[in-house]
C-alpha cells in the first residue's frame, strides 16, 4: 500500500478486523450493488434523467459503492494479518494490547493497523502520534508524545 505520503506501508490486519472487512465487501458486491441498481432503473423510468436528482443521487452512490469495493479487494491482498506477525511478548508492537498510566490514570489501547483504527474503542493505529510512540518500547519505558494539549509522558505498565 502507498500512504499520503507516497511511502510504502504495510497495511496490518487483526483476524477479526480482517473478517469484519470480507464481510463488509460481501455485503458489498450482494446486497448494495443490487438496491443501487434497482434505484438507478427505478430513477431512470421517472423520465428525463438529465435533471433527475434522485437519478445523480444513485450513481454518486453507485461510484461510491464501486470504490469502496476495489479499495477493500486491494485492502485483502495486501493486508497482513497479525496472526502471521511474530512478536514478542513484552515489546510494543502492532497487535499488542498496551496498559499505560498518564498523570494518575491507567489506560489499555490496543495497537492496531490505520484501517482498524477506531478510539473510542480504546483501537489506536502504529501510525498515529501515541501508537508509533509506543512500537518498539518495553514495559516501564517512558514515552512522550505531543498532544493538542501539549507534551503528555507515557509510562507503559504492561504489555499483551
């Protein structure tokens, strides 16, 4: 995969991200390519489609649909999913359930790839300012990251 940036990053999967996405392409390609279809067809017999907004309103979503496809079939060739990461038990790395303690509170996060990244979640991605600032550190490292609100030190507690 190529970032914003154009670098190439790997793209890491957990198994149950990477079942969450096969199943998102197969509701995909079975269910939403077929009611788009029929709102297209359903659009078309009003008549005169070039100023139909509902007729617009089914091919945005149709592109829409279509992109979202091919951006998941690149996603589940490329992807690799943790199962086949080796990692070791007390390093941060991509996979790793993370406890840390920040001015008097304890927080886990699990480290995981930019397609499952989701924070309310406690989900955090390897590329984000406090997931690449916790890759590679062991339990009792120090990390400090810079926030909105200005430098926050990370202590990491533990590590799964």
């Amino acid at each position: 995969m190529v970032n914003k940036n154009g670098k190439n990053n790997k793209l890491f999967l957990t198994a149950e991200g990477l079942k969450k996405l096969k199943k998102e392409l197969e509701d995909l390609k079975a269910i939403k390519r077929k009611e788009v279809a029929v709102r297209i067809q359903s659009a078309r017999e009003l008549g005169d489609i070039t100023e139909n907004s509902e007729y617009e309103s089914a091919l945005e979503e149709q592109a829409y649909v279509e992109g979202r496809i091919s951006e998941l079939e690149q996603v589940l060739r490329e992807a690799l999913v943790l199962e086949e990461i080796k990692t070791s038990g007390n390093t941060v790395s991509v996979g790793s359930r993370v406890k840390v303690h920040l001015e008097g509170t304890e927080n886990e996060f699990e480290i995981v790839g930019e397609m499952e990244a989701n924070p309310s979640d406690n989900k955090i991605s390897h590329e984000s300012p406090l997931g690449s600032a916790l890759i590679g550190k062991k339990v009792g490292d120090k990390v400090e990251v810079e926030a909105p609100a200005g430098k926050l030190l990370y202590s990491i507690v533990s590590v799964h």
